[in-house]
C-alpha cells in the first residue's frame, strides 16, 4: 500500500492509473481511515521493489514488507536479494 491519504481522490486514481500504464503494476485505489490509498498486488509485489529499490533509502527499507506470493512452480526470492 502507498500512503497517499494526503492527496485528492481524484490524483490518487490517476497516479494509480499511471501505475498501470507505465510500470504494468497491478494496482488500485483503496481506503485507509477514509482515505484513498494505492494498493498493490502481492503478484506485483517483487516486481515494485525491483523499480523502486533505488530510490528508497537504506534507512527506510525496513518499512517493507517481505514478499508475499509464492507463482506456481517459481521460488520466491528472498528479501534480501531484492533489496541491496
């Protein structure tokens, strides 16, 4: 989940949106207290962290949750390996 209860709902939907289009990440809009948030499948989870990784400072990773999806007949690879 992306924390973006601070912006419209109107924005969250097209950053969702945008998502989808540029990155082909599953995703959605949500509601957290009331307030829109993007959601992320876990079957896109792994493929997140791999656009994302760069921009996320080492202080922070811990944030992350570990994956989540296990694809039939594919090992998930550890968290570790995902984010260096």
């Amino acid at each position: 989940m992306l924390n973006t209860q601070g912006f419209k709902e109107s924005e969250v939907e097209k950053a969702s949106q945008e998502l989808k289009e540029k990155f082909d990440l599953k995703t959605w809009v949500g509601k957290n207290k009331n307030k829109p948030v993007i959601k992320i499948s876990g079957e896109d989870y792994e493929k997140f962290l791999e656009l994302s990784n760069e921009y996320i400072i080492d202080a922070m990773k811990y944030k992350l949750p570990t994956p989540r999806v296990n694809k039939p007949g594919v090992a998930s690879a550890p968290l570790v390996s995902l984010i260096k």
